[in-house]
C-alpha cells in the first residue's frame, strides 16, 4: 500500500539543533564567564554535549522527567550538585536565551515540505515534550505544515520503542505501513522506525555516520543525504532533486 503521512523528526533533522545548541552554549558560557575551567572552547563545548546525551538517555529510558534531565545537565556540567531546581532552571533559561537566537530550519526543509505537502499528510513525532516543539516550529514557521505534534514526555513512550511510533500512527488513524518517518539518528529514528513497521528514511547530511542501521530483519532503512531525496524515497516522480542515492 503507497505512502500517506509522513512522521518528522524535529531536532537535527527539521531544525539544526547541533548548530544552535554550540552557538547557543558558546554565548552562553562567555556570558557566564565559565571558559577558564576549559582549555578551550570546544573543550567546553564536547563537555556539555557529553553531559546531554547522558541525561537525555536517562529521560527516554524513563528514569527521570524533562525538567528533571534538565536540571541535572546543569548541575552535572557546574558541578555543583546542590543546586537547587529554581538555580538550576535559571541557569538553564539564561542558556535558552543565547540557544534560541541561533534557532534555523534546515535549508533543505521548506523546499521538501512544499514539494510533498499535495501528496501527503504530515506530523511529527519526537522524544522531547509538546510544550518545547510546539514552540519552537511556531517560531521556526512551520507549525502549520502539521496535522498532529507528538511528543515523549506526554506519550509515555520513547523513540526507538515501538509504541512511540505505533502511537503517532494511531493518531493519523493509519496503518505503520502507510506511514514514513524521516529522523537523523541511525538506531532511535532509522532503526527504530524500521522494527515498528513504518517506511524508515535515515536523513544523514554530511555522510556523518560511518555504516548505519542496514537492514533490521527485511525492513529496509533509506538512507539520504539531504530532503532533496525524498520525494524519490517516498516513489514520488518530481522534479524536485536529484534521484535518490540509498547505500
């Protein structure tokens, strides 16, 4: 059966969170005069990104709330365990404000989403919470390219879960099969959608990731370079791109 919704990723694959979040960060420690614990900026940089993708695992696996990973990215990046949560927020809302001036779409994204917008119905579905994605496609302007915005913390349920996925198809009222989702990350989007039925599009710009999710039990993973390709991983005839360079 062909393709009829297309379930998004946002961070890193809508948005460039990996750029803004640096940017964001940089500003934030010159203005927190933090850097002479560094030997350099990007020294600082690796430090707290390591520290996210820690506390990030510990929300997805369930083992503490948004709020919660926040706050503890904060005191495990001071090191100072005794902040409170009201200090630790503070910290982390002054960082939201240097984060949020660098917020960019991909500038592959609003020609995909016009392509493919007659042809398919989209949503998005991602691990962070309704509050924070909501936000910030409405500020990225985007907001209105999708029916449904689904999110972990109010799901229950994480990417690469099945449920995740199976949830956001129950809300489209679709079968996985007639459902793709494009996402950058090879095991918690590719893989993860892969197992759970839907059409799985790996986006990995930048040929980033050496190897990949391959094939998970006959369920194909597409990967692509750029959303240029989609619409030809999606059996779309279009003009839009070049044809599609799965490997």
């Amino acid at each position: 059966m062909a393709i009829r919704a297309v379930l998004w990723d946002v961070d890193d694959t809508l948005f460039d969170y990996t750029t803004a979040d640096r940017s964001g960060m940089r500003a934030h420690l010159v203005a927190e005069r933090l850097l002479d614990g560094y030997g350099s900026v990007e020294e600082a940089l690796a430090h707290w990104r390591r520290i996210t993708d820690a506390q990030w695992a510990r929300f997805s696996a369930g083992e503490v709330s948004f709020e919660g990973q926040r706050r503890d990215r904060v005191r495990v990046f001071l090191g100072r365990p005794e902040l409170t949560d009201a200090e630790a927020d503070a910290w982390f809302e002054r960082y939201l404000g240097h984060y949020e001036t660098a917020w960019a779409l991909f500038p592959d994204v609003l020609p995909a989403l016009d392509v493919l917008a007659a042809g398919y119905r989209h949503a998005v579905l991602s691990n962070s919470s309704l509050h924070v994605q909501e936000r910030k496609l409405r500020v990225l302007g985007v907001r209105d390219r999708f029916e449904a915005v689904l999110c972990a913390a109010e799901l229950g349920v994480s990417k690469p879960e099945a449920g995740a996925f199976h949830a956001a198809c129950e809300a489209l009222a679709l079968a996985p099969h007639q459902v793709a989702y494009v996402g950058d990350h090879p095991e918690i989007d590719a893989r993860g959608a892969a197992e759970a039925g839907l059409l799985s599009v790996w986006i990995d710009r930048g040929g980033v990731h050496t190897g990949g999710p391959g094939d998970t039990g006959g369920a194909a993973v597409r990967r692509i370079a750029s959303l240029a390709e989609l619409p030809a991983a999606l059996r779309v005839d279009t003009r839009f791109g070049a044809p599609s360079t799965f490997r």
